[in-house]
C-alpha cells in the first residue's frame, strides 16, 4: 500500500503542487499502477540466466585522447549557446 | 552536559588520466568552455559510455594504499536527480558493488579512521552563475573521481585536517591525482553530528557540501558543532538538511533538505559491463605502489634518526622525499643531507608550490658528492654550507666551489702558529679576555678562522687559544 506521506514525498521531488483533494486519489491511482506491475514478480526469472548481462565484463577503453567535437557543433543543439556556454535563462 | 563530535568525510578525488571516464575527450582543467565534449559526455540519446581502464587501475591503486579489500566484481549504477550539471538526468556512479571496501588511514596519534569504501563515478558539468542566468560547461562533466568515503570515526576538526592532508598526499605519492584544492581536484562533503559525551547513539547529522580548502572545513566543522549544541541546549531538534559554508562570515546555510538514498533511485547502470578482477591483478598493481609516506616518515625517524618535525617536512612530497632517498646513498650519515634540503634548499624556494615540484638545479648526487667530502672529513660544514648555496644558483658541481686545499684540511700545528701569532698581535683583547671579557676571546677566534679560510674548526681553535692564553 502506498501512504499518503510517500505521495507527497513524490508530489514533492517531481515538483508537484497536490490539492487535499488530488492526494487521496493520486494515492489510489498509484496504488493501482504499483499493483499491476506487481504481476512481473510471478515469473520465474533468476538473472543469472540472463546470458547478455553476464557473459560479457570488462569492456574499457583505452586511455589516450582522441579529439572532442568543435564547440560550435556541441552548441548546435541549443541554438549556438552563449559565451560558449549552454544557456539557461533566470526563470521565476 | 558535555558533547561529543562525530564527523565523517566524502571526499572527492579527481584521477588525472588523461582522458574522461565513458570517453576519450581530454580530462584537463582550464580549457575553453565545452571544448573537451562528445556525444557521449553530453549524454545524447543512442551513445554507449566505456569505462576507462585507467580509472579502474587508479581505483585499486588508492584501494591499496588506503589499504582497503578490492572487490573481485564491481558494477557501475545510475543516481538519478535533474540538475543541469547532469545532462542525462542521472549520474553514473557506484553504489551496491563499489570497488573498495574496509580500509583505514592511520592517524599520527595511532588513531584509524575507517574508510567505508571507495567508489568510481564521474564528476557534474561546471555551473557558472551570472545576473541570475546559468551557463553550463560540460568540460567537467566526466571527468573521473573518486570518492572515498569514511566511518563516522572522526572527533575533531584537527583529525579531520589530519585525515585529510594525509589522504592527499597518499594519492599523489601513488600518483593518481594532483589533489589541488584550489583548482577543485579534491574536495570534500563534511557530515557532522553531536551525541552526549560517551552516548553509544549517533545525533541526527546534516552535511556540508563541498568544502574545497582544509582551513574552510574546520571552521566549518567547529561551527556546525556550536550550532548543534546551541539547538540541543534550547531543547531544539537538528534537522537533518545539506548545507553550504559562507567563508565570509564564518556560518552555514540551507541548501536543501536532505534527500534520502532512495530518492536517488540507485540502478544498476545497464549501458555498462561489469567490472571483473582477478587477484593476480591485483597484486601486479600492489607491488607496483611506491613506498608510502607513512612508511617513509616511521623509517626517517627510527632508522635515521631525523626528527619528528623534519621527517614532516621530508615526506610532505613526494618529490622532496625521492630527492631526499637518492641523494642519501651511501651515506651513513643522512641528517646533512635532510638538513640541507630543509634548511638551504627549502630557503631558495619561496612558496610551498615550488617545494611541492622540487625543480633546483642541484642533482641528487651533486648533493650527495658534497655529503661524502664532509663525512670524510675533507671538507667541514662551514665551506660546505657557502659551497652549497653557490651550487644551488649555478647548478654546478661542488668542485667549482672549493679548491684543493680547501678540502685538504688544516693541520693543528698549522692552527696553533695561526693562534699564537693571533695572540700575540692582539694583546688589548687578551687583556679583556683575562679580565673577564668573554667576547673579547670571540674576536681572537674569529680573527683566526678568517686566516684559516673557514678549514678550521672553531671549537678547536677556541680550545687552542684558551691553551695559550691561560699559560
């Protein structure tokens, strides 16, 4: 069962403002999802089965320096940045 | 009622490999802003991140040192929180199988503070506060760490410093990371807490993030202690909150309060393999470590006989300590060598960054060259000191600075002619001296050493002269 103080916790963290009356349903709701998902704990999964995850270990990369990307190709997502900076504007 | 302390540290070090963590773009400070930055360190969609080897091989490296067990498989997990220092909302990190686990750093009291474990992660983007806006460089972001964190074990703002100074220089003997606090390479979060003097319960902490220099964390740390008592006395409540140190008015203030583990949503990273280490590897990369500064100081000062103070300053770095250890071979006594290097030496070298690179002029077996013609008896301290000082701004060998007859000494029949003729040219001042004047007798010797060129030795000669004086 999830509780009223772990949906406002999460209301919280997810920057969510919950009326009174939205917190006993967003409870139920959640409930519900947490309830539906529970059905994956009746397969039978040992994970030490799962060959991809286990076989393959130790995949590094060398340490020698290979050239990063001009920094106005990094800024061009973001429409060119600032300064040479990503950009955030002040909010309120 | 009395209070004690309990602090405990996450310190942060930054590896210095050459390259970032999942990546091979550039690890280096100072660059232009988002110019050592991919795909992959900005975390766009489809990339795959890579462990670096090197990282790995730094982390058993300060897992030894700190002489902490080496995990045999270790994974790698993703702390999730949205900040933009994260471009992927989530920081790759360790949490459930950490590298190393259950080490310790000894204390000079003798003192252990237990490391709890070690762990490899990469560090946040670089936030740049202007005019209420953000700017983001990602140079920072993955760049490598590593965080080694301790056991509630520390009771004082002093072992804290204590701790800490020996930690940094431990990671650079073992030549993992520069630890310049100034430019952020090592910094540290301080969790603080007071409980009644001998209580077995822990007090509710808050932590401090952050702290880049030693001087900052103890005051920090002494304050926080003050505040807790405060609140406690008033029959107040801690509440359990991360905190930002003000240097300008010595306090603290809320940052935000604090998260629990489980809010971070801790997952196993499944973009990386795990990390698989055999024990043959691991004792490759032990005995490869260099001598340690702990070991070199306990050997300076029970072997050698030197100091407590000066084997402190010997070990302090690690480029003083390998000149100090080659420059001392075949010597049976080192304390001229450990005496030159704090007293001559370390005086041409004005700030504590020139000692820490040690660059002089001077080779290790110049130094030791002059060493050997003292312990011969060929050459005594006084012409030695003014020798070395010249070697020191030239760079060359002692030779150049003392001729043959300086190193051939000075006979005693040759000291009392020299004596003798003294006395004679300077009755006035062994009148004084008879008189009572002591000084009187410090001008006859200092009349003589001149005429010996610094060969002689000044007890002998003071010996000589009160021989005659007296008959």
């Amino acid at each position: 069962m999830i509780s009223r103080e772990e949906v406002l916790n999460i209301a919280n963290l997810s920057k969510l403002y919950l009326d009174e009356s939205e917190i006993e349903d967003a409870r139920k709701e959640m409930d519900g999802m947490i309830n539906f998902a529970k059905k994956i704990d009746k397969i039978d999964v040992d994970f030490k089965d799962l060959p991809e995850f286990n076989s393959i270990s130790n995949a590094f990369h060398e340490d020698e320096i290979k050239e990063s990307y001009p920094q106005n190709k990094i800024l061009e997502s973001v429409d060119g940045g600032k300064d040479g900076y990503f950009y955030i504007k002040k909010f309120n | 009622m009395r209070y004690d302390l309990v602090v405990g540290l996450e310190t942060h070090v930054e590896l210095n490999t050459k390259t970032k963590i999942f990546c091979n773009c550039a690890n280096k400070f100072g660059s232009e802003p988002n110019t050592n930055c991919c795909p992959i360190c900005l975390g766009h969609p489809g990339t795959l991140p890579k462990l670096n080897e090197k990282v790995v091989n730094f982390a058993i490296r300060a897992g030894l040192a700190l002489n902490c067990e080496v995990n045999l498989i270790s994974k790698m997990d993703r702390k999730n929180y949205v900040y933009p220092d994260l471009p992927k909302a989530y920081q790759i990190s360790q949490f459930y199988d950490p590298i190393c686990k259950n080490g310790y750093i000894e204390l000079d009291s003798g003192k252990k503070i237990r490391i709890n474990h070690i762990h490899m992660e990469e560090d946040a983007a670089k936030l740049v506060y202007k005019g209420g806006d953000t700017y983001v460089d990602y140079n920072r972001g993955g760049v490598p760490l590593l965080e080694v964190v301790t056991e509630p074990d520390i009771s004082s703002s002093d072992e804290a410093k204590e701790y800490l100074e020996k930690l940094q220089m431990i990671m650079r003997y073992i030549g993992v990371s520069d630890c310049k606090m100034q430019e952020g390479s090592i910094k540290c979060d301080v969790n603080v807490s007071v409980k009644p003097e001998g209580s077995d319960k822990l007090g509710i902490r808050t932590e401090i993030k952050n702290m880049n220099s030693i001087t900052f964390m103890a005051k920090a740390i002494d304050y926080e202690r003050e505040r807790h008592i405060e609140i406690i006395e008033n029959g107040g409540k801690i509440m359990q909150q991360t905190l930002r140190y003000l240097p300008e008015t010595n306090s603290t203030e809320s940052m935000r309060s604090k998260e629990d583990a489980q809010d971070y949503r801790y997952f196993r990273d499944p973009d990386l393999v795990d990390i698989v280490l055999t024990k043959e590897q691991i004792n490759e990369i032990r005995n490869s470590l260099p001598e340690l500064p702990g070991e070199r100081f306990k050997k300076y000062v029970n072997e050698f006989g030197i100091s407590e103070n000066d084997a402190v300053l010997l070990v302090k770095y690690k480029n003083v300590s390998d000149y100090f250890e080659s420059a001392i071979e075949g010597l049976k006594n080192v304390k001229t060598v450990s005496n030159f290097i704090i007293g001559q030496i370390f005086r041409s070298l004005e700030t504590e960054a020139e000692k820490e690179e040690f660059k002089i002029l001077t080779a290790p077996n110049q130094i030791n060259e002059l060493a050997k013609l003292i312990e011969s008896g060929k050459l005594n301290m006084n012409l030695a000191k003014k020798a070395l000082i010249k070697m020191l701004e030239s760079g060359k060998p002692v030779t150049e600075f003392v001729s043959e007859s300086d190193m051939k000494g000075i006979s005693r029949e040759e000291m009392k002619k020299m004596c003798e003729e003294a006395v004679k040219a300077n009755e006035n001042a062994v009148k004084d001296y008879l008189s009572g004047k002591e000084k009187a007798l410090k001008a006859l010797l200092g009349s003589v050493m001149k005429q010996t060129r610094g060969r002689g030795n000044a007890q002998e000669i003071e010996e000589i002269l009160k021989g005659i004086i007296v008959k």
